[in-house]
C-alpha cells in the first residue's frame, strides 16, 4: 500500500485511539463496548483501575492488544494523585498490577504492557517525577506502536492473498486483518471474507463482519462447524486469523475453535495463515508454556454469552468454556509479522529481524 492510502483507511479499524483512550478531563479511561458493537456504538467510562478490571473480565473490551492498552491506562490512571510516600505508591501500584494482570491469562500482551507501564511509574516515583504521566505517555507510545506493527502485518499478509480468494477467519483478528483487507483491495485483488459466528460472544458475527462491511469487503457468515464442508466443496481457499500468543517454537494460540479449522485446512490441503503482530513471545517456549483461561460455563448458555441476553440452552445442564485453543506449527503455513513473514519453525529468527 502507498503511503497516500493511509489516511483513506476508515479511522475506526486503524487506530485504535478511537475506541479506548484516557480522557484527562474526567480522569478515566473510555472504551467502546465490543458487547454491544455494531448495533449500538456506546462509550463506557471507567473511574477505577477495579472498573478496569471488571471491564476486562466481563467482554467490555476484546482483542489481546486492546485489553492490554485498557489495563495500562487502568495502571496509569491508578498513579494519579496518590497521597503517601513513594515507597508506599509504589507497593499500592504493584497491588494494581497484580490485579490487572490477572484478568486475562492468556493473552500475551497484557503480561508486557502491565509490567512495562508499572517500571515506568515506579522509575518515576523515585526520581521524583509524576508516575502518572511517566505510565500515560508509555501506554499511549504503545498504543501509537501497536498501530503501525498492525499496519505493516496487515500489509505483509496481503501479499499472500490472492484475486479471487475466499477467505476463512475466525472471531476478531483486529487491526491488522482490516490493513490486509485493505491492501489488497487497493491492489485490485477481489476477496470474499467468510467469517465464523464465533460462539459464544459471536465476535465474528458482530466486529469481523461489521469490519468487513465499512471496508467494502465482501463477507459471508457461517457457523462454527460449517469449514470443513466448505473447505471439501471448493468453497474456501485459505484460513487467516489472528494469534493471542506465539511460542519460540511456533505453537499460535487463539479464540477456541481455531484449532478445529486448522485440522480441516490441514486436511484438505488449505494454507493457514497467522496474523502475529509484533511475534512470538519470547518467554514462552512452546504450547505447554502456555495458560488456557476458563471461562464461567454458563457463558455459552446465552447467545452472547451474558446472562440477560437470548439463552439458548435448557435449564440444568452444565457447560464448558475454554475461551482459547492451541495450534501445533505443523498446522501452519506462515506467520506474518510488522518485520515480514515467517514459517513457524523459524519464528524465533523474529528478534534478530530489522
């Protein structure tokens, strides 16, 4: 993509500023309510790093990257104007870490942005500067980095799709999914997006489809079970989605049920493609390494997994959430990165990549 093609991409899917920051005048963080996108478009103010949380931990705020930006302004709005010695802000501050850090097990970028955001406000407290500036201005510097790392993922995994492609993806690949759309629709290629519903949040039914929708995408929804059919007919020809954590070795962890689809490609002979961002993460080794989060089973009793909302499931049963799978590399075809792609078994060459 030209660099004159930037600013023509729809604001919404390209920074993410427009749907979390921290407004000063409040004091609070303000996300968009990914439960309740696209059919109504509502702001949540949070006024406490414990609403943070909650926000978190309840689908308020979806997306491995997001919720790490939504925690660090959580930790940062936490460090302002607190009355008592540095040694005891700095203790009140890690308490908030801590809390933070256990909303999301899962996903990786949480455990960099937390622990990154509370060096900077501990840095600061001891030299006496304002910690609640010194972790805002990391938290946003990161904000504006995410921004250009999906960019330029998003315009490496372009150059794997091709005119005509039908494209399978499943729950919400973000940001660098919309930059591939994007690039590709400016390079002429004609796709078509087949998005699964994602159960139970139906992440795809909702933000992926909506993505496509203001992106002049074509997009075909299915349910979850419905690609390996499709895949036999001739009706998908590779499967691209996003990653919440890549290992050294080249295990990618995602929404559950990607794993079911990377079995189908796998066996009919379809690419899978992995959207990795800014790559693999380099304290975790292999698949093993890594935590699955368990979510309440009576989430996939309710049609978007929040009691009050359509149930669909009978009364005195019992459910089963883990809300993530993991994807062996040999499973894989490729991972795009902001600094190119790579196969999986050589992932870990990420670091030494300019």
């Amino acid at each position: 993509m030209e660099n004159a093609l930037i600013s023509d991409i729809p604001a919404l899917l390209a920074d993410r500023f427009k749907t979390l920051r921290y407004d000063a005048e409040q004091q609070a963080v303000i996300v968009l309510d990914r439960r309740k996108y696209p059919f109504t478009t509502e702001f949540v103010t949070l006024r406490t790093y414990e609403e943070v949380a909650r926000a978190i931990e309840d689908m308020t705020v979806q997306g491995g990257p997001p919720l790490a930006y939504v925690a660090g302004l959580g930790l940062a709005m936490a460090a302002r104007n607190l009355n008592a010695s540095a040694a005891r802000q700095s203790v009140y501050l890690e308490q908030v870490a801590k809390r933070l850090l256990a909303t999301r097990p899962t996903a990786d970028d949480l455990n960099h942005i937390i622990p990154a955001a509370l060096k900077a406000a501990q840095t600061a407290l001891r030299e006496g500067q304002d910690p609640h500036r010194a972790a805002l201005e990391y938290v946003n510097g990161e904000i504006q980095r995410g921004n250009e790392v999906a960019r330029l993922c998003g315009q490496h995994a372009a150059r794997l799709v091709n005119d005509g492609d039908q494209i399978l993806t499943h729950c919400f690949a973000g940001a660098a999914l919309c930059w591939m759309l994007w690039t590709a629709k400016n390079q002429g290629k004609n796709i078509t997006l087949v998005g699964c519903e994602t159960r139970p949040y139906l992440q795809g039914a909702r933000l992926t489809a909506a993505s496509a929708v203001e992106l002049g995408i074509p997009f075909k929804l299915i349910t979850d079970g419905m690609s390996a059919h499709l895949m036999a007919t001739g009706r998908i020809d590779k499967f691209i989605c996003a990653a919440d954590r890549i290992t050294l070795d080249g295990h990618i962890t995602n929404k559950v049920g990607t794993l079911t689809h990377a079995i189908a490609a796998h066996h009919f002979g379809k690419p899978f493609y992995v959207l990795g961002y800014d790559g693999p993460d380099a304290n975790t080794a292999t698949g093993a390494d890594i935590p699955i989060e368990e979510r309440k089973p009576d989430e996939v009793f309710y049609a978007k997994g929040e009691e009050g909302t359509v149930r669909t499931a009978v009364h005195g049963i019992d459910g089963y959430y883990p809300a993530f799978d993991v994807t062996p590399p040999h499973l894989v075809s490729a991972i795009c990165t902001d600094r190119g792609i790579f196969a999986p078994a050589t992932i870990r060459d990420y670091f030494q990549r300019k």
